[in-house]
C-alpha cells in the first residue's frame, strides 16, 4: 500500500463463475496482484484454482464481477491484447502441446507473433537447452517421459517472454532438482506478476512471498507466504497439512 | 470404397474432381459464415476424430466387426453437412496422401462418392426420417442410424456407376458387388452412428440438434413405404450372386481396415481391433443383421408417439 | 542422396502418378517408361524393400478382387498401373521421417482455408491416435473381454467418449494456441526455391509428355 | 531372506528395454519384490521409472531378460493372467478413464471379470465414496478438476481388488490432506506388494520399507527408505536433494 499510484498488474473483483447446471465453484473472489509480486494460490482439490486462473486469461468468462489485466477490463475486445501480456501454463501438460516436435511447440509462440523463424529457432533451442530437451527437440510430445513434457510445456510459455506468467501446478511430475532449478529460473525472470496454483507447500514456500487460500468459492486467507506455513493451525484448518 | 489409382477414365476423374473441388469452395464459404475463426481447430478436430475412431473396431453381427466411416455421425455434430464435407474432405486427402489409401487422380471421386453424396443423401434423409419417427430428440439416433446407413450404399451407388462410366468394371458386375458389400458396411454404420449418438443424447445432448416437428400425418406412409422399398430393392437387385460371392471373397475384411494395419509410417500405432475377432463371416449373421434392421425401422414405427 | 524437402519430394511424388493416373489403358510401352521412373524414384529414396513388397502384396490382393472380372490383359495392365502408383506413393510415405505429416502436408497445393483444416487435422490426428491407443491399453489391463453385447457396449461407449474428449481437448489446445497468439493461420513457411521449381516444371512437363504420348498411335 | 521358499511377487532379471531408435533406456535391471513388500522407485525425470513398471505387465517387452510375476514368466501367453492379478495406475490419470462416466469407468474392471452389474455398481459407488466422488459419479472424467481426476483413476485401479498394486506417480497433483489420505487407504489394502514410482520423497517416506533407485538405466541404490531419506550424500548424488 506504499504506492497507491501504481495500477496494478492484475486485479480481480467479486468474480462469480459456476459450471453449467452446477452451483458456483467461485462465489465472490477480488484480489489485487501489483507488480513485483510472486504469489500462491492454495486450497484443496477441486477447490477451483484452474478454474479461477482460466477466468484470469478469459478462458471462461465469469458470470459476475470482473478482471483487469494492467488496467484493462478483460471482454471479447480487450481478449488478444491481455494475452499478449500473459503466459499460461495448464496444469495438464499435453493441453499445451499440439505442434508435431517439441521445436516447433516451442517455436509457436513466438513465430504468431511475427518473429522470423530463424530467430524464433534459435531462442527455442536456447529454452530447451535451459531444460535439457535439446536432444528431443525432434521428438513429438508423447514420446517424451510426464516430468519431460511439462518441462517442455514450460519452455513453450516462457519463449513467449510474458510479463505476467500463471503457472497451473507447475510443480506436477518434476523431480525434485527440477523443482529446485525451475525455482531458480523463475527467480531469474524478468517478469512482472508470477501467479502459481500449487499443492506443494514446501515449493511455494521457496518461490513466493505471498499466500492466498481457495476454500468454499472464495480466498479465505492472503498472507506472507513465511507466515502462513509457520501457521499450523491455520493450515490445519483449510486442511492442508503441512508435513504432506 | 476407396478408389485406388488407375481404374478411372481422366473424364470421370476430372469431372468428378471439378465438381467436388466446386463443392469445397462453397464448403469453405458456408462454414466460415457460421463457424467464424473457431472454424478451423473444431473442423480439423472432427476431421482426426473420424480419423480416430475409425481405428476402434466394433463387434457387429454373427462374428462380423465394422468401424466407422463417420460422415453421417460428423455432419449431425457439426450441425452442418457443409462443414461435414470438409471435414470428410479432409479425411480423404490425408487418407490418399498419407496411407496411401485411395488414390490421387481418384481423389476427386472418393470424395465426390463418400464426402458428398454420402453425405448429403444422409443429410436430407435425416430431418425427415426423425419426423417420420415422432420427432423427439431421443429419436435422433435411430434416424441417424438408418440415414448413415443408407448414405453409404447411396455411395456406393455412385461409386459402381463411376467405374462403369469409366469402361472399368461392367455396370452389370460392379452395382450388384458394390451395393452388397456396401449394404453390409451400412448396417455397420448405421449402427455405430446411433450407438455414439445415443451415448451423446444421454451425455450431452447440448451438442446436438433439437426437436424436430413431426412430419404431416398422410406423408408418414408414403415416406416409409419409399424408403422401406428402397432398401428391400436393393437387397433384391444384389442377392443372390453379389452378396454371396462378394462376401465369400472379401470375408468383409474391408479396404479401409487393410490400408492401416499396413507398415505405412504409422505401424507403430499399432491399431488393432479391441478384440481379435476373426473377421470371417457367416452369412446367416448377415442376413440375420439385415433383418434386424429392418425389424428396428419397423418397431420405430409402431412405437412412435401415435400424434404430437 | 540428393537433399530434398519433404514438400517437394510430395509435389514431385503427387505429378509423377497424376501422369500416370491418365495414361491410356493397354499403352504397355509408356506404363513401361513410367515403371522404371517408379523404380528410379524407390532406388533413390531407399525406401525400405521388404515393407514396399508387404505393403504391394497386401493391396495386389484388393486390386485383383476388382480388376480379374474382366479379362487378363485388360486386369493386367490396370493392377500394374496401380502398383506403379502404389509403389511411387509408398516410396515417399516409408522415407518420410516421424512426425513429418504437417511438414509433408504443407506441400499439397490446397486454398488456404483447406489448407489449415487439413493442417490441424494432421496435427490432432497423431494427439488422437496416441490417445486411442492409450484408451484401448487401459481397457485391456482392466480385462476388457465378455459377451458381444458388452463389447459392443464398451465400444460404442469408447468411441463418444472418445469424441467428447477430443472436443474438450480440442478447445483446451485451441485456448492454448490463442493464448501463444494463433490468429487463424499457422505459422508455416514451404516457399519452394527457383531450383526446386525448375524440377518440378521439368517433372511436369515430362509426366504430361508420357501421358499425352500414350494416347498416340505409335504402332 | 529369511524365507528362502516363498515365490518372490515380482522378480525382474537382466531386464533391458529401449525405444526404438534410441540407446536403451533400461540396460539390465534386476531386482526381486517379496510378499508384503511396500517398496518404492525413484530416480530423475526421463530415468525410466514409468518404462520399468509398464514392462512389469507386459505393456513394453523387455529385449532381453524376463519378468515373473508369481513364479510364472510374463510372456504373450501368460499376460492376461498376469495382468488379472496386477493393478497399474498409469501416470496420467487420463489415460486410466475413458467411459462416459467416471462411474461406468470403476465398474469397467469387475464387469470384464463377469461381476453382475448390480455387485460391480455397489462395489464402485463404494470406492467413489472412500475417494468423495460420489457426487459426481455421472459426470465424464474431463469435467473433473485435476486431483479428482486422479482420484477417480485410482478408485477404478482398485475395484479390480488386485493382488499386486503399481502406482505411478499416484501423489500427482493430490493436495496435502488426500496424500495423506491416500497413505492411510494403502496402508489398509489386503494388498501382497505395493510398487510406487514417485519423486516425493516425503511420502514415499510415510508409505513405503524399501526405496529402489534408477539412474543410468540400472537400479543403483536399494535400500530402507527411511535409511536413504536420512543418507543426504547418497540422495545429493542421485541428484534428489530432499528439501525441494
Ligand atoms: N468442465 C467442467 N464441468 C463441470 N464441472 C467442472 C468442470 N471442470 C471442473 N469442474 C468442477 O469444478 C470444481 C473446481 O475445479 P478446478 O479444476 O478448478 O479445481 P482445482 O482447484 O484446480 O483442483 P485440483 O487441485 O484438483 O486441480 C471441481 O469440483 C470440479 O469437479
Ligand atoms: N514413446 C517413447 N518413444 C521414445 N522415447 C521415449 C518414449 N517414452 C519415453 N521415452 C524416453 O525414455 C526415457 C524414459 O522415460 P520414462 O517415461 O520411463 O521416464 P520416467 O522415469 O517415468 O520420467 P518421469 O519422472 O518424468 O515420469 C525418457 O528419456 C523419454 O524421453
Ligand atoms: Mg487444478
Ligand atoms: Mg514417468
């Protein structure tokens, strides 16, 4: 709250969105992401943490309430331009592979938004070199191991070079010195906002410096990511045990 | 029914490929008017769908197992027979340049045969076969069963009469064979079309078209009593020597089937039956399907709500 | 070998049999000359013999069952033609490297709103037919076997679960392809150089020429 | 080795295993699994974990060496045996579910062993139940949040009521308070072995005795998992440091 001025990167206001036929998975959601920050959003299974984040980049549109992105309210109009900012990793790997190698998966981002190809091939060798995929660079997704995929999937979004990124449990399937270096990557980014969905309290803790809890259609909970894992109780209560 | 290369005269061929290669460019026109920008990802999903699911091998009758051929089925879940043609258009294409199945030069007529014809004959049968059957949207499958089954051996139809034009094969041997062996395939499809369209109106019925209003009372008999002679006059004009000898020596393995389980870059997929039926088959299964068939339009009939 | 890209290798492969498609029937000579540019065209390719010969041996059956009714020498003369075809056609298909198709498909001279269908069709079409294979593995280590009515059963229900899986699938890669910018055209680039050209007219030209050729009376 | 007489559970001899065209992913792996064994595979993304456990029943066949599996050699006559007494819960839960409905999906198993639909439906309302997915018994898997989606994948695994159970990767995407479920509904199947492929150390901690580890295309450690978990050189070398 030091610099009112600032718009910030993201801000959500008392989102409603339900699936069809079903009561809303979201009941009220506001939050506000200013520049700089690295935040978690928790909660449990099925909690609605993909389907918040997919309201994010306006793959489902929410029923009330609404999203700026940088400032801009997100509508059919304001769609492409949003995304242009926005790098989105999906918590299922093999949404975000559909080119037939990996290279030109990686490649894709970058060559829709103009870059030569040449260019766009040397910094998506660059990336899969980053994650040791340089020599499945020719192979298609499905050959390539759970862990390989997401790392690819994580090369294909980070090409795009966004300024904001919203990684959907980017964590699932990497082992542990992938979690630590991927870690060290996102540290190293030049990125405005990184927004992460996760379960894996240990690795949040190590990544963001804010905490924000899912349960019951709206965030409970908005704290120092430090704080809150030395918070048992609380933890306990959102019945998200910590030594899990 | 795939064409291979070679057994088509160049008038036939181009003729044919004109005409499907203009049926395209209004495809084209149609589907981008109502698909918009989504047009392309739904149709090429729908396109490798067909593709797809043409590989699960189904049990059918008496030992026989079928697989889809699918513009029946594509034309209902596109909702357009247009964006249907395309897709069964882009299937063809791929099929001759990729497994080597069909050929190039032929290329126009399969699609002009299966994409078209096929198509379109089950497109307008479809509306009015639902009406005739009381309209309701649980009637869809069954319509879209017989109308798929019908539009291949309408194909197959066109398809004799391509090789006869073409000096290849006598009208005399290739209409009898073709429209045996395909009324077989159209039992097949037929069944399959209704049976993924009966698990969608259960599952998602959203996806698919609504209610139809029910035909006027008087044309309910004339309509049936058409269709009913057109099926038994096919059965007629292919039994006994077609069916028998065709089925003897094909043993129902169908073409499509052959072409996949080839070593073409693709054998590593593997793509087998669900099960290793033998494909061999007794022609009392057959004719005990086709009895069947006629049986389920029959029943429809006296089931349908007596007036809507 | 000469290096040839996968587009012009397809164009070539594509001219070569459209020639022999409209040859005459019972011009042996010419179909002869155009045996031995299918030879040629294997040799170079090095496409592998033995799947070649399965492959031809498994479509001669097909091609007789509709070609003998009709006399040997007529019979004859259309299933050569037709292997001739086959085997140019294979040739390319076994020497394409893996997951080629969106490369090979890019050769074919389609408009472009074709074109993109076709595209993306070559695209899911190897996502589906993994996840077709993996639907069936799953149900075979869950002991998929009884009655054929259960099968049927199974089947018919694999098949639309299927579709509406590649439907939500289908959307989901077509978010993610929004989201990396796609506007309704894939980045493709298949400009084909001067020289690549100047074969290809060469081929055409000679195809036209066997083609028309065959039509003379040369005896 | 006390009991020298008892037919190991799994037994896997000089198996060497690779995908074609490439130097082999497994390269002799070797190792024997005792009745009551709860034991765990660990090792780096692309190691080969889910390799080894997909040649265990029969998916991939070894190019050299064998698998038993109660005595008898697994071989293209005795797979369906095999695999009527194995439950494998592949790695991406997607590829487990393929009915319209995730409750169809968890009879599919006992109706195939010719359970009357009436039994096979309590008995998969009963595990939907253990796994809270009752609720959603009729919907299709692709309407699922993640985690449920996996759960809905084990619930079908374990309605085959398998004598040998192979997990991999079973934690993925689970939040903490379903881990820790998740340990507990193991811990009381009357199940012979239970084989997990996993990078999270800490519940493999909690739920398994012995912990393999693959690197290099060989099982190089084999130990307690509680012994390895302390030894941090040992882990260090494999490159799984146990902090992350
Ligand atoms: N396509 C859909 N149709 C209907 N309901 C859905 C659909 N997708 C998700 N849901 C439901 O909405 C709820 C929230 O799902 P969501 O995927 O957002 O959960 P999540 O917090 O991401 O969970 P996880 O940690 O398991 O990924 C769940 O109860 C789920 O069953
Ligand atoms: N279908 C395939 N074709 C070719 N190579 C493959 C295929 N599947 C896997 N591989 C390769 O084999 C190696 C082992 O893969 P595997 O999936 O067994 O790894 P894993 O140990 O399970 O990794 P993860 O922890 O990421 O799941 C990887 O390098 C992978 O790239
Ligand atoms: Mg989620
Ligand atoms: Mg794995």
């Amino acid at each position: 709250m030091t610099n009112l001025k600032v718009t910030p990167t993201i801000e959500v206001q008392d989102l409603v969105f339900g699936y069809p036929q079903q009561k809303p998975v979201l009941q009220g959601i506001s939050f506000t992401l200013q520049p700089g920050e690295r935040v978690a959003l928790l909660g449990l299974t099925g909690a609605g943490k993909s389907t918040l984040l997919e309201n994010l980049i306006g793959l489902k549109m929410p029923q009330s309430g609404e999203v700026r992105v940088q400032g801009t309210k997100l509508e059919q109009a304001t769609l492409s331009q949003a995304r242009r900012q926005i790098g989105f990793c999906f918590q299922d790997a093999n949404d975000q592979l559909f080119m037939p190698t990996i290279l030109e998966d990686v490649m894709f981002g970058p060559r829709n938004y103009g870059m030569p190809a040449e260019v766009a091939r040397d910094r998506a060798l660059a990336l899969l070199d980053e994650f040791r995929l340089v020599e499945f660079a020719n192979r298609s997704a499905h050959e390539l191991s759970g862990g390989q995929r997401r790392l690819a999937a994580l090369a294909a979004i980070l090409a795009l070079e966004p300024a904001i990124l919203i990684l959907d449990e980017p964590t699932n399937g990497l082992d542990p010195s992938w979690r630590r270096h991927l870690a060290k990557v996102l540290s190293q980014l030049p990125i405005e906002v990184i927004l992460i969905a996760s379960h894996d309290l240990n690795w949040i803790g190590k990544t963001t410096q804010r905490a924000l809890i899912l349960a019951d259609g709206q965030i409970r909970v908005d704290e120092q990511t430090q704080e809150l894992l030395k918070d048992r109780s609380t933890l306990e209560h959102y019945n998200l045990p910590p030594d899990w | 029914m795939h064409i291979p290369d070679g057994f088509l005269s160049p008038p036939v061929a181009i003729a044919t490929g004109i005409a499907s290669a203009a049926v395209i460019a209004v495809a084209l026109n149609r589907t981008r008017a109502s698909l918009g920008l989504r047009q392309a990802p739904v149709m090429g999903l729908t396109t490798a769908f067909v593709f797809a699911a043409q590989m699960i091998n189904f049990p059918v009758a008496g030992g026989t197992s079928g697989h889809l051929l699918g513009g029946a089925l594509a034309s209902v879940v596109l909702g357009s027979p247009w964006a249907a043609t395309l897709a069964m258009s882009t299937v063809f294409i791929i099929q001759s340049v990729l497994f080597a199945d069909g050929g190039i030069t032929a290329l126009g007529a399969n699609i002009f045969n299966m994409g078209l014809v096929g198509i379109w004959v089950g497109w307008w049968l479809l509306q009015p076969l639902q009406r005739l059957l009381g309209g309701s949207r649980n009637r869809l499958p069954l319509a879209a069963g017989i109308a798929a089954a019908l539009s291949v051996v309408a194909a197959s139809i066109c398809c004799a009469i391509e090789l006869a034009i073409s000096g290849t094969v006598p009208l005399n041997i290739a209409l009898p064979a073709m429209v045996g062996i395909h009324i077989l395939i159209g039992i097949g499809e037929g069944l399959i079309t209704g049976g993924v369209l009966s698990y969608l109106v259960k599952v998602r019925p959203d996806l698919l078209p609504g209610e139809q209003p029910q035909l006027q009372k008087w044309l309910v008999p004339v309509v049936g009593v058409l269709l009913i002679s057109g099926v038994l006059s096919l059965f007629a004009s292919s039994w006994p020597d077609g069916l028998d000898s065709v089925a003897e020596k094909y043993g129902f393995k169908d073409k499509e089937a052959v072409a996949i389980q080839n070593p073409t870059p693709f054998a590593d997929y593997g793509v087998k039956g669900l099960e290793e039926q033998p494909i061999g088959t007794s022609i009392a299964g057959v004719l005990g399907s086709a009895v069947c068939f006629g049986a389920a339009f029959g029943i429809a009939q006296l089931v349908k709500p007596k007036d809507a | 070998m000469l290096k040839l890209s996968i587009p012009f290798r397809l164009r070539l492969s594509l001219t070569i049999v459209i020639g022999i498609g409209f040859m005459k029937t019972g011009a042996w000579l010419w179909l002869g000359i155009y045996g031995a540019i299918a030879l040629f065209w294997s040799l170079w390719l090095r496409a592998p013999l033995r799947t070649l010969l399965q492959l031809l041996g498994a479509e001669l059956i097909f091609l007789s069952l509709l070609a003998l009714p009709q006399g040997w020498e007529r019979a004859s003369f259309l299933l050569l033609r037709s292997l001739i075809c086959l085997l140019i056609m294979n040739s390319f298909l076994l020497t394409l490297p893996p997951h080629s198709f969106g490369i090979a498909l890019k050769g074919l001279p389609l408009p472009a709103g074709l074109q993109e269908i076709v595209l993306l069709a070559g695209q899911y079409l190897e996502i589906l037919l993994a996840e077709v294979t993996r639907m069936k593995r799953s149900a075979q280590l869950r002991g998929l076997s009884g009655t054929v009515g259960w099968l049927r059963y199974a089947s018919a229900s694999m098949i639309g679960a299927l579709y509406l899986r590649s439907l939500d699938r289908a959307e989901r890669v077509h978010a993610a392809m929004m989201i990396r910018g796609y506007k309704g055209s894939l980045p493709t680039d298949s400009k084909s150089t001067p020289k690549e050209r100047l074969w290809l007219t060469v081929t055409i030209l000679t195809a036209a020429g066997l083609t028309i050729a065959s039509y003379g009376n040369w005896a």
